[in-house]
C-alpha cells in the first residue's frame, strides 16, 4: 500500500552508519578541531583527484572564503547567474563587490557564454597589467562565480578559455553538483577555487557544511586561516594574522560527512535511477517538460525540476499537489528580483529574460535517494491530473 501521509520535497539518506559514526564522536572529548575533519578532508581530496579540501560550517560560508581569497575588493565586479540560490551572489555582496550578471541558456539553464564572450569582447578595456576593466562603469571584472545549476554541469571549455584570455579566475559553485562530470572530468575540478554545499537536501549530508576545494597550496593555506579566525600557521594558538572567520565544520558533521561519502557512488546511481524513471514517466504527459542534459554531460541530481508550458498556472498545479500529499517549490526566483537586489541595483523584469520565463515556468518535484518507484508513479499521476483539471490539455 502507497503511504499517501505526505511525499516530501526532500529527505536525508540516512543509516545506522551515520547514527553510529555520529555517536562515536559523541563518546570522545573531541567535538571540534579533532581528528574527523581531516578524515573528511583527506577522502574529499582523494575524490576530487587530489585538490586540497577544505571542510567548513556551510557552501555559504565557503563561498565567501573563496570570494575573498581571489581578491574580489570594494566595487569590484564579479560574472556569475541570476537563476541560482541567493548565496552564489550574496558572497559578492559580503566583499562590496558588485553581481555582473548574464542571461542563462534556456536547456542548460547555466550562464550562457556567448552572452559572457561578447560583453569581454566590447564593453571591456585592458588595464596595463591586462585585467579587464568595464569601460562603463570604469570597473575591474575581478572573478566569475560559476554555479553548476540543480547538478548539470556547466559548459566549462569557453569559460576556461575566457579566464586565460582575460586573467579571470574562476570560482565554480558546485553546491549541487557533487559528483557531475563535465566531458568525464569532475564539476568542482576546473576553477582556482571550488565550493560543495551538504545541507539535508544534497546528495550527501553533514547537516549543515560545506568543503572548499583548490589546487593551489597557497590559497588552500589562505583559506584553512581564514576558516579558523585568521590563526597564522606557526602553531601559536592565538596568533591572528589576517581577518578571519568561524567556519570550521564540526566533528560531528565532518564523521557524517565521512559516513556518507562511502556511499556516495551508490547515492548517485540511486539518483540517477529516480530521475530516469520520472523523466520516462513523464515523456507521457503533456505540458511537462523534463529536465535537460548535454550530451557531453553527466548529471549528478540534486533536484528534479520540470518546466511547464507557458500558459499552464503554476500556482493551480503545485496547490493541487499540496492537496494530493505532494510538495513542491518553484526553483528558483531570478537573484536580481529579490527585492534589496532591487533596491540595491536598480534591477528591473525584463532585464533577463531567459532566467524570468524559466523562472516562471520551473517546478521542483519531489526528488530525494530514497524515494520509492510508486511514489514518483503517484506524483505524475497527480501531476498529470492536475493539469488536466486547469483544462490546459
Ligand atoms: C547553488 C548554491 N550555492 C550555494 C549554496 C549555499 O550552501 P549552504 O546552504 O550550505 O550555505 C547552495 C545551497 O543551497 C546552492 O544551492
């Protein structure tokens, strides 16, 4: 018998592993700066090939270390997307830099680079080092935050090349991409800078956390002080030599992390299978369309996001959703019409039209691990109803 109490929008994949390493923990005196963390960092570097990891108390937190550590200042401008989670930009805004956005790609729903390309090319001068400036604005485009959006990996190759041809680091948000591959090569591997997010609706979990990744010694030593309130690296406890910060992960989140990364290959293969079956489930219904992937992708999922046709009210569907046991959100707002963006900059609708009608259209349904086959069938059945009820089809 199908449980129709409610199918939530997402669940933590959790065992007795996890209670169990979790309760270890709780049976030492070490509940932070223990051995744990650099348990969890040393098999995070193992997977991303061997770039320094750097666990920290969320993706958020991580951002704004790697925003800081590529040198964004005071009116700096920094390239990244409007359809994102709010904290890709708000890192920008903790530094007094400035959000340079651009329209997405409408299949990939990641920043569109020929938009980025053709702004390079003829709104921007050198300096005399060769950085480029915005001749509008008089500006230094210091950095681009790249956001792997709901795990489909961005179209790296010309984002790589506009980084070398203009000096522009590359900071990849890779919150929701653990594990994606771009051309077979892991999301998170490409940027001066990396960032993973494992809030309970990710692919994995710590609770909250999040861990940086580089391959620079130099910003990984960078990162690591400014993690744990800018301690110098000689070994004084209470040495400070730059402005640092409390975003040290716990070790109770970091013996989650390490738990759950063990499973992390069996957690995508089961996602993979989830989003298999609600795209075939859905390629029979009419007004939905299923979420895109670049054949040179490999989709890690975080979520499972639908488009509607333009005239289907979203609203009516996810309320009679709501109705039926199911959640749903629409992902996401644009960034530039949440409103102190708007009063901040001045944006206005209109100004990105590609991120404005996805956004309009985008619903995430249910999507986690352990999500069983019937209760994807029940979801696009009702689904399904609900659009033929606003009589759209
Ligand atoms: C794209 C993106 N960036 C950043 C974050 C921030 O991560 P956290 O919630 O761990 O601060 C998230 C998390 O939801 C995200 O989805």
């Amino acid at each position: 018998m199908l449980d129709k109490t409610r199918v939530p929008l997402s669940r933590p994949y959790l065992g007795k592993e996890e209670i169990e390493a979790v309760a270890e923990v709780l049976r030492t005196p070490f509940l932070s700066l223990g051995p744990r963390f650099r348990e969890f960092e040393a098999m995070f570097s193992e997977y991303m090939g061997g770039r320094q990891a750097i666990a920290v108390s969320s993706g958020t937190a991580g951002l704004h270390l790697a925003v800081r550590a590529v040198g964004v200042r005071e009116g700096d401008l920094v390239i990244t997307t409007p359809f994102s989670f709010i904290s890709s930009s708000n890192v920008i805004l903790y530094e007094r830099g400035v959000p340079l956005f651009f329209d997405i790609d409408d299949k990939t729903l990641n920043l569109d680079p020929g938009r980025v390309w053709d702004y390079l090319r003829k709104k921007t001068r050198r300096d005399k080092e060769g950085k480029p400036i915005d001749i509008e604005r008089g500006k230094r485009v210091a950095a681009m935050i790249l956001v792997h959006i709901f795990g489909h990996p961005v179209d790296m190759d010309p984002f790589l090349e506009m980084s070398r041809e203009y000096d522009i680091p590359i900071v990849e948000d890779a919150c929701e991409a653990l594990g994606a591959l771009y051309k077979g090569k892991k999301a998170g591997t490409f940027g001066e800078i990396s960032v993973f997010a494992f809030y309970p609706n990710k692919q994995i979990t710590t609770g909250e956390g999040g861990m940086v990744t580089t391959r620079e010694d130099r910003q990984a030593e960078l990162i690591r002080s400014m993690r744990n309130q800018g301690r110098g690296d000689n070994g004084k406890w209470l040495n400070h030599v730059r402005l640092g910060y409390n975003y040290r992960m716990d070790e109770l989140s970091a013996a989650l992390g390490i738990a759950q990364m063990k499973k992390l290959d069996a957690i995508l293969k089961k996602r993979d299978e989830i989003a298999k079956l609600y795209t075939e489930l859905l390629s029979e219904v009419e007004g939905v369309e299923a979420p895109f992937v670049a054949p040179w992708a490999r989709m890690s999922w975080f979520v499972y996001v639908v488009k509607l046709k333009e005239r289907i009210d979203r609203e009516m569907i996810m309320k009679r959703l709501e109705e039926a046991g199911i959640d749903s959100r629409p992902y996401f707002p644009p960034i530039h019409l949440q409103p102190f963006y708007r009063e901040l900059f001045g944006f206005r609708e209109g100004d990105f039209p590609v991120t404005e009608s996805v956004s309009r259209r985008t619903v995430a349904l249910p999507f986690y691990t352990g999500l069983e086959p019937e209760k994807i069938q029940y979801v696009v059945e009702e689904l399904e109803k609900a659009i033929k009820k606003e009589g759209s089809f």
